[in-house]
C-alpha cells in the first residue's frame, strides 16, 4: 500500500472527467438543437453544413427573382388581354359601320368611340422606343404608360430581361420583350396617328381596310399571350425544382446539423449516471489511503 500516489483515484478522476464532458456535450447540443455546437464537433461536416446553406441562400434568391418574372408576365399578360377585348369592341363597331342603314350621324358615333378606343390602345402602350426609333408616332397622355411595371414598359423596345433561375449564374432565361410600337405590327400600324406621323395614314372605322388591321393587331395580340404563356410555363417548372432541391438540401443540411433528440438524451442520460458512479468511487478511492493508518498504530 502507498500513500503518495492513488491509483484508484486517479483512475476515477480521469473518468469523472471524461463522462461530465461527455454531458456537458449532450446538454450544449440538446439546449441548441445542433450536433454541431463548435467547429471541433465536426470539422468536415461544418464546411458541407455551410456551403449547402450558402446554396440554398442561393436559391431562396432565385425562387424571389422567379416570383418577380411571373407577376411581371402576369401583368403584361392581364394588360394584353384588356386589349383583346378593346380590339374586339372595335371589330364591332367597324362591322356596325359598315351597315347599310345606318346614317353619316350613326357612323361619325361609332367613329367616335372607335377612337376613344385607339386612345386607350396608346395610353396603355405608351410612346417612346419602338426599335427603330424614339420618334413617336402617336400622342399618349402622360409621360409613364399605363403598361407599366415597376417602372418598366410593358410594351416598347427594350433588351431581353435575364432572369437568373438558379444556384449559379450560369442557370438563367430570358423574358423577351413585347413590342407592340414596332413599326409595321398590327398594333401599332391600327392606332398610328398621321398627325404625329406622316408616314402612313390613319386607320378609321369607315377605312376600306379597317378590319384587315384589326385582324393583324388581334393576331399580334393573340401571338404575344402565347409567347407570355411559354414563358409562365418555364417559370413554373423551373420553381417547382428549385423547390425540390431547395427541400433536398434542407433535408442533407439538417441530418449534418441538427441533434437528435431521442438519441442524445439517451446518451445524456448514460453520462449522467456515469458522472455519478464516478463521484462516488472518487470518493471511495480516496478513503483507501486512509488504511495506511491501522498499520501505523
């Protein structure tokens, strides 16, 4: 029997120590929810941890930008449709025109509101950029046209929008442009104002070729809400995958990060009758020594 050094005691420290870290460990990650509480936990897996979280940053980003092409498509598609049923309307009265009973007061009536409808026509797209020049060729009221989004017309000459749909910038597609002041379109050829623009002649509701126009301006109108469509369809898809990867990842990111629960109560649990088994055989070890005394008497 020695009296300097105590195995046994040493023996119990050293697992009295090891056990409470072990609790202090369990406690840290059940407090917080995460496995990993400090860098040390789990080096490898805290760089996976962040980059995912990097990415899928990313693509709450992408699924916000795809949100925005939507309701941009939405609005011009809404705006679109407002003007096939002017359009409509107009065929109406150029039919109604044409009517053999009817009189020069009846005709100069439908000529009026078939005017009133060209205004609405030109207010709605407005007067600028038509992608061969910012010449107008028609007079609109204010200077921001009612097709508007955001600031941006709907309607004019402007570069393709690129919409970036992806983790990376590479992942991207365009949202062209819908163009009704092109020169020689339906559209723009229907609601041309000579006064402003002498190059062509205006389209009345009493013009031998009124209806021709209007079925070439319906037939733009009819072609842009198709394209409009395409384009809603793409957004879909590609935000039902992002989606999808978004929910992958989150699900990858939580089995690195987040503790589980029934697990790491059990283990705390264990620790915490291992911390005190080793307090009481601490203290046992300790009193051996004390032995040493009988033979001293």
């Amino acid at each position: 029997m020695v009296i300097n050094t105590n195995q046994n005691a040493v023996e119990a420290t050293s697992a009295l120590q090891r056990s409470q870290s072990a609790m202090n460990r369990s406690m840290a990650r059940l407090s917080t929810g995460n496995k990993i509480v400090k860098p040390s936990d789990d080096t490898a897996g805290l760089s996976i941890s962040e980059k995912i979280q990097a990415q899928n940053s990313r693509i709450e980003a992408a699924q916000t930008n795809i949100q925005n092409a939507v309701s941009l498509s939405q609005t011009t598609d809404g705006f679109l449709e407002s003007m096939g049923e002017v359009l409509n309307r107009m065929n109406e009265l150029a039919v109604m025109a044409s009517d053999v009973t009817k009189t020069a007061e009846d005709r100069d009536l439908y000529g009026l509101e078939f005017e009133q409808m060209k205004d609405q026509l030109r207010d709605t797209i407005g007067v600028g950029d038509n992608g061969t020049d910012s010449d107008p060729n028609w007079n609109a009221s204010g200077t921001t046209p009612i097709g508007s989004f955001n600031g941006i017309s709907l309607f004019g000459a402007r570069a393709d929008m690129i919409v970036m749909v992806g983790a990376s910038g590479g992942q991207s597609m365009n949202v062209s442009q819908v163009n009704l002041r092109e020169i020689g379109s339906g559209v723009s050829d229907l609601i041309w104002d000579s006064s402003v623009d002498g190059s062509q002649s205006d389209i009345d509701v009493d013009s031998s070729n009124v209806l021709q126009a209007l079925d070439a301006a319906v037939a733009q109108v009819a072609q842009e809400r198709a394209n409009i469509g395409a384009e809603q369809s793409r957004l879909g898809v590609v935000g039902t995958q992002l989606q999808v990867q978004q929910e992958n990842l989150m699900a990858a990111n939580s089995r690195i990060r987040d503790v589980d629960v029934a697990v790491e109560s059990t283990c705390l649990a264990k620790n915490q009758i291992l911390t005190e088994a080793s307090v009481s055989m601490l203290h046992k070890a300790n009193s051996l020594p004390q032995a040493v005394l009988r033979l001293l008497v």
